[in-house]
C-alpha cells in the first residue's frame, strides 16, 4: 500500500488512532489491534511513559510496530512536571531520529502557562520556528496546537491558526471548549471558515460532552482526520470515537452528498 502521509485527506478521511498507555507492551497490542481495524496512523502521547520506554530501544519497537503507518509524537506537559520544554524538544526531535513522521509543538511551547496555551512572545516565538527548522531539516514535519480553556470566536480562532500556519506548522490544531450545546454549530461553522483560511491541514476539535460528536463529524466540514481511540481503557479518554464505530459510520455514508467537504481545499476525496 502507498503510504498515507499525516494531514492527507485527498484519497479518503484518515482515521488516527491516539494512543497513551503507561508501557511498552500495552502500546504495541493497541497498536496492532488498531492496524487489524484499519487505522491509518497513530499519535502517541508519551508524556505517561517511564523513562524505560522513552529509551531509543523502547521507543523504535514500538514505531516499528505501526507497520510503516505515519506517527505523529507528542509530549505533554501533564504528568512530568520537572521536564522543561527544552527537554521535551530534544526528546522530541529524538523521536523523529527513531522513526517517528511528525512531532506535536504546542503553541506556547517556551512560555508555559500562557492564556489558551497560545503564546506571543517574542523570544518564546523565535525558539519554536527554530525547533521547527530542525524538524523540517531532518525531513519531517511538525503539528502546531492550541488547547484552549474557552470557547473562541472565528476571529480569534483564524488569528491562532494563520499564526501556526506562519511560524511553520505544517498542520494547524486547535481545540476549543464549548460550555453548551449551543456552541456546536457555531464551532463547526469556525471549523469550516478556519479550514478555508489555510494552506495547510487543520484539526479541528471540540472538547467537553458539548462538543464529543464533533470529533466525528468535524471531517465533514474541513478537519484533516478523525482521532480515534482503538479501545476504552485506564488510560483512554474516551471523548474520542472508537476507530471501528468511525470506520463503519464513513464506510456507510455517500459522502459525495456533503457539500460541506468543499471547505477543505486539498480535497477530501
């Protein structure tokens, strides 16, 4: 099979499986697990990891295991609090050393605790597009996120978006949190106008129980894949949609009738 690169969305709407399990061994069996039901590549948080698998060994087996599937790396800050962001991008540009396609830079990575996890300052900037430079020299590419605490309007979410999208994203992410079921209109109205206003993939996300079915549907309307989980579990958040439950929805939907794919300007299909 021709391989999928992460952000396609020409030949079909992907199916990413994220993955966050505390060990090795729990990570490959998801791993092969989501290959059996035909995932197209995987994220893998490893902010949960134990230093003995964020070794080069631990870490190669396991992205050996995806079967040549694009992985997209992420690490954190949640759980490993001592960890600085300098240390989180050596570990990350490591990761792309061992295998991995695509690592995760969090919009305000070198300024920690910014306002929606978005940062403009200046020095903070200038060190993510060099990490970024790095990264693109080595081949690879980088996710550029936003984890906001609040819902944002079209106007502050395209202002973020083209911001990634000029420090060098390759995709742009960016996830807001509705407080109300009202709000899942207008963010997948924002999830459309975003998609248009780049040049670039978008992942677009709605979290809380007001916005868990957009994490489905968002592709219909210019999201570059769906996040899946392959399993609910301990360590599983189970907002995301099970990869066999999403398949089986797409596999049974004309999509040719959704004039709302024509956001995406790199073309669903």
């Amino acid at each position: 099979m021709s391989r999928f690169v992460l952000g396609e969305t020409k030949r079909h709407i992907p199916f990413v499986v994220s993955i966050g399990n505390k060990n090795e061994s729990d990570n490959i069996r998801t791993i092969k697990n989501a290959l059996f039901e035909g995932a197209d590549g995987f994220l893998i948080h490893t902010e949960h990891l134990p230093e003995e698998y964020r070794t080069d060994e631990s870490l190669k087996k396991t992205f050996e295991a995806t079967e040549n599937r694009p992985i997209l790396v992420l690490a954190y800050r949640g759980p490993r609090k001592a960890e600085t962001d300098d240390d989180r991008a050596e570990f990350l540009l490591r990761s792309l050393d061992l295998g991995a396609d695509s690592i995760d830079v969090m919009s305000d990575f070198y300024a920690p605790g910014s306002q929606n996890q978005y940062t403009k300052d200046p020095e903070a900037i200038k060190k993510q597009e060099d990490l970024i430079a790095k990264v693109h020299a080595k081949g690879k590419t980088v996710m550029m996120s936003t984890h906001t605490d609040r819902m944002l309007t079209l106007a502050e979410t395209i202002e973020i978006a083209l911001e990634h999208q000029r420090r060098g994203a390759d995709i742009v992410k960016i996830v807001l949190k509705p407080d109300r079921y009202g709000l899942v209109p207008e963010g997948l109205n924002i999830c459309g106008e975003v998609s248009k206003a780049l040049d670039v993939p978008f992942l677009f996300i709605m979290n809380t129980v007001y916005g868990r079915s957009t994490r489905l549907i968002a592709p219909l309307f210019g999201s570059c894949m769906v996040l899946c989980a392959q399993d609910y579990h301990y360590c599983t958040n189970t907002d995301k949609p099970l990869l066999r439950a999403a398949r089986d929805i797409y596999n049974n939907m004309d999509l040719d009738i959704y004039k709302a794919i024509e956001y995406n300007k790199k073309g669903i299909l």
